[in-house]
C-alpha cells in the first residue's frame, strides 16, 4: 500500500513537534522534511509541498496564509494549526464532531483548519445546547479558562522552564477583549453575541480546564444539559460525558486540568446548583492533545481516509 506524504511547514515549533512526534509511528504516513537553513526558501518549500499529499501549517498566522496561498497554487491540501483560517471562507472547521456532517466535510476538504484549544472546550459545550435550543444564542456568556504554559509556544515554555526569574504560579491575560480564540467559539457555538472570555495560564506543562457558568429560569436544567450532551456525543471516541454532578473521586473535591495529558480524549462535565436555577460547564483536555497535535493527527486521518485513533495519544 503507496503511503501518504505529509510535509510539517514549522515542525520545530511545540504543536509542529508533537506532530511529527505522534506521526512517527503511523504506518501509513511518511513525513517529508525540509532542511532547516531553508525552510524560508520558497523555492524550496514549493517544491516540497508539490510532492506531498497534505501539507501541515505550525505557522504564525501570516506565515500560515503565506504558505497557504503557495499550496492552493501547486494543488496540495492543507491543514492548517494556525488561527488564521478558523473563520474564513472556503475552509472547513476541523472539529468532526462538531455536527453530523463535519467528517465528510473534512474528507472530502482541500482546505481544514484545526481547532484552537479554548475553543475546542467551548464548542463541544455550547453547541449541542444551541442546537438543541436550551440554552439561547443571544446570551452573552462567560467563559474562563486555565491552560498549562506550553500552550503559549516556545517563548512561553522557556520563560517557566529555564528562565532565572520565578514564573507566575498563574495569570490571567487577553484582559482587551480580543483573544484570537473569540471568533471562532462565537461562530461554530452558533452564538450570536460574543461571549466574555478569561484565558489564563498556570504553572503547569500540560492540561486545560475550560469553565462555562449557565443561568437558567427553569429548574433543573442542569440535568437536561447533560442528558443533551450524553446523546449528542453518544457516539464520539474523543468525547467522554462524565456523570451528572460528579468529580473525579481521586481528585474530590477538586477539580483539575490534568488526567487528559497526552490523548485526544476531552472529557465534559456538567454540575447543578442545589436550587436547581444555576449550572456548570466544564470542559477537561490536553491543550496539545485534543487542543492541537492530537486533533490535527485525528484531522489528518479524516482527510486520508485512515481510522481516526491512529497515533492520535502519545
């Protein structure tokens, strides 16, 4: 069988890394590098996207349409790691089980854009509740979030793991109202208000906790909630609904961002108030799992035609 050839445009970077770290053992793709003093050569990236079958963006975000542009010229599909094309028009949303038709949409796509890693958690949250009509599209909702620092790419790793000044224990950031990740939670949540979102980043390598508090008129909503969920992701591999109004009993009575390092599994949870007119949203994830390198191999292999867990965890 003729193997599939994947070119990784930024593979030194942390999600271009956990790639080709994740490709590595997949028996049906090859990976096709180029020489480091000249991957800015366009010549030569040119010719190597040619020969691939897909090309994989870790780019900046003007890199990444750069180097987009270039494989529409030569024909190669791309799938693209970067928040440049989340909302644009003519690429399709790397989520497959954001409906019932986003798999084939991304096989048969020349262009996909892989989900950003807040925006993993607030979509499977949101949108089977938009849906299905329980929770209002109108609403501007509160998100608040923590990731480990590798989410922040080299500069944020190396600031935490071997720079001289102490690192925060946790901060927030993206206090302007602009965080990049915003567009895209509001269109594929099929919110038509922009949510309120809290990013922040603790003193931690991986794991990711995204926070969604809902208020509600009717009682006991927060069952009906999870009941949405449930069926929703019924039958999703990547997707585990945790039980109504449970923590892990090796972590209760918290709950933490970690037990997800290193799959491309997010788990759900949802939690009612006592009263019964308030509940909790909570998504658990790798940020460079499910958030980025794990969704891109499950992305890759939708594309490909390949079963979707190949070589998706580390």
């Amino acid at each position: 069988m003729k193997k599939h050839k994947i070119f990784i445009d930024g593979e030194s970077g942390t999600t271009g890394l956990q790639i080709r770290e994740r490709l590595k053992t997949h028996p049906n793709i090859d990976i096709v590098s180029i020489d480091y003093e000249k991957r800015r050569d366009p010549d030569v990236k040119r010719s190597i996207i040619q020969s691939v079958d897909v090309t994989v963006l870790c780019l900046p975000d003007d890199a990444a349409r750069e180097a987009a542009v270039l494989a529409d010229e030569v024909g190669c599909r791309v799938l693209d790691a970067s928040s440049a094309h989340r909302t644009a028009p003519g690429w399709v949303f790397g989520m497959a089980e954001l409906c019932p038709s986003q798999r084939a949409s991304i096989h048969n796509a020349s262009k996909v854009s892989n989900p950003g890693c807040y925006s993993t958690g607030a979509i499977l949250l949101l949108r089977p509740l938009v849906d299905a009509g329980l929770i209002s599209a109108e609403t501007a909702y509160s998100i608040t979030a923590v990731s480990g620092y590798t989410g922040g790419g080299n500069r944020l790793i190396e600031r935490y793991e071997t720079a001289p000044e102490q690192p925060p224990a946790y901060a927030m950031y993206g206090l302007d109202f602009s965080h990049k990740h915003l567009p895209e939670i509001q269109m594929w949540s099929k919110l038509t208000t922009r949510p309120f979102f809290l990013p922040s980043v603790g003193n931690f390598r991986q794991g990711m906790l995204v926070v969604i508090p809902i208020a509600h008129v009717k009682k006991n909503e927060g069952g009906r909630f999870h009941q949405c969920l449930q069926r929703y992701y019924a039958s999703e591999q990547f997707v585990q609904v945790q039980p109504f109004n449970m923590v892990d009993p090796d972590t209760a009575p918290f709950l933490t961002p970690h037990g997800m390092e290193g799959t491309n599994v997010v788990s759900l949870s949802v939690f009612g108030s006592p009263c019964g007119n308030k509940s909790i949203l909570v998504a658990k994830l790798d940020n460079l799992g499910k958030g980025a390198s794990g969704a891109a191999v499950q992305n890759l292999n939708i594309m490909l035609g390949e079963e979707e867990r190949i070589c998706t965890d580390l």
